[in-house]
C-alpha cells in the first residue's frame, strides 16, 4: 500500500509518479508532487518508481490576484 493526500492505494510492482496520478485522475495542468516529503520535478514523473510504503503528496497549484 501507499498513501496518496493521507488515502490508501494500492501499490503494484513498476508504479511511477505519472501512474499514481492517472489512478487518482489528477489532470490539472499545474500539480506539484513531492515523495516522502521530496519534491517531484514534472520531466521525472514517468521515470519516479513509487514503492511500497511511499507517502505521495499532490497539491493543485492555483494563481491567481
């Protein structure tokens, strides 16, 4: 299992970062990730393995005035 935003999802052998998020719908344009409290860059989200037991924090980043 992982914990994704504090919620469990199953973990399987070969997650990535870009998975985590198709699995959980995350398609805002602007996300910003961090993996057992370390920031994701965007370019590494296909090639980031989550493994079992990781903590993944996903945080839609909004502009605004």
């Amino acid at each position: 299992m992982i914990k994704v935003n504090g919620k469990e999802l199953p973990w399987t052998e070969g997650l990535t970062v870009r998975q985590v998020l198709l699995q959980k719908g995350y398609t805002f344009p602007l996300l910003a990730v961090k993996l057992n409290g370390k920031s994701v860059p965007k370019d590494k989200y296909e090639t980031t393995p989550v493994q079992d037991g990781d903590q993944v924090q996903v945080i839609h980043l909004i502009s605004g005035g």
